[in-house]
C-alpha cells in the first residue's frame, strides 16, 4: 500500500475514536504504537507493573538509581562524596546568593537534612555564608572559588555520565521526554511545600 494512502487510513480509523484529537495527537499516538511493536518491555529482575503510570513512575526511578550510581563514581574524582553535595552546589551558584531555606526547599529536602548537607559543604570550603541584611536571622549562601573549580569539574564528569546514558537515543526523542514530562514537573514542584504537611488522605481528595 502506499505509505501515503496508509497514513490517511491510519489517521481515519484514530479519528473516529478520538473525535476531538487533533494532528499531534495522532503523531503521538502513531508513533508510541508503531514503537511498541518494535520493543517488548521489561525490567531485569522484576515485573512489569500492570498499568502505564506505573510503568512510567518505575522506569524513571530506576533511571534515576542507574544515574545516580554512575554519576556518584564520576563526580568522587571531582573530591565530592555524595550527590547531594553536587545538587545543592549547583543550587547556589546558579541562584544569587539564596537563602538557606531557599536551597534546601528547592530540592525537596527536609531542613534537618539539609542544613547537614550545607554544613559538609561548608567544611569543605565550596561553600560560605553571609548574614543577610535585609533579614538578620537568616543567612545568604555563596559559592567559593574552590566550589566553582570544583562545580566545573563535575560539569564535565555528568555531561560523560549523560552521554554514556542518552548516546543512543535520538535529540528529538529527548526533546520530547522533556516536553512530556515538564508540565507534571513543574506542578508538584510548585505544589510540594503547600502538600508537605498534608496527609495522604487529604492529598488525594
């Protein structure tokens, strides 16, 4: 059949059951189900979990213990002991001079556990603070010379890390993941001091 003719039937018979979908939708939904025949999905060492969000919430927590594990052997030769270390001093040089809340909040921590992790950075001398002077009980966090020498070091080891990752996978595959996955991101990111606190009965009603 010509692949033309194909695409045409293809787009009525998705038209007819999603009336109100429009041309990306369609290439969305083409593209999932023509790759889902190529690839049978699988986890080494574990099951399948029946429904897609649950495939997609385990996927990108493995990913991310997979991630983590390999960039934590890469970023020790940088003298960082843990991957917080790197997360929150990347926190601090790309914001200006934040708060201590600020940066532990950020990266969805709790204070206690936090201000340890800031307190190691002191000690190490990648970070300093400052008293703020607008607001005399809180502190200001800046990044030393040292923890810029050290934060660009580390730079180069995650972009090795990512490459060994993503090589394999197209730009506009990438692209696309973090196109989906933004909008879901950024609302439990804005959500997350508000639901601390909360129960899960009252997260969920």
């Amino acid at each position: 059949m010509n692949k033309t003719a194909e695409l045409v039937i293809r787009w009525s018979e998705y038209e007819i059951c999603h009336p109100e979908a429009g041309i990306e939708e369609f290439c969305l939904h083409y593209l999932t189900t023509e790759r889902e025949k190529e690839q049978q999905l699988k986890f080494s060492g574990s099951v399948v979990p029946p429904e897609s969000s649950s495939i997609l919430v385990k996927m990108i927590g493995r990913l991310v213990k997979l991630h983590s594990a390999y960039a934590l052997k890469a970023i020790k030769e940088c003298g960082i002991n843990n991957f917080d270390d790197f997360v929150y001093l990347n926190t601090i040089s790309v914001n200006n001079c934040p708060k201590k809340t600020q940066v532990i909040y950020s990266n969805f921590n709790e204070l206690s556990s936090g201000l340890l992790i800031l307190s190691r950075l002191k000690k190490m001398e990648l970070i300093r603070e400052q008293q703020d002077e607008e607001d005399k009980r809180s502190k200001r966090l800046f990044i030393t010379e040292k923890g810029e020498k050290t934060l660009k070091e580390c730079y180069q080891k995650m972009n090795s890390i990512n490459q060994l990752f993503f090589k394999e996978m197209p730009e506009d595959d990438i692209r696309l993941c973090i196109q989906l996955l933004s909008r879901t991101e950024s609302k439990f990111s804005e959500k997350w001091m508000l639901d601390k606190e909360k129960s899960f009965k009252n997260l969920t009603t």
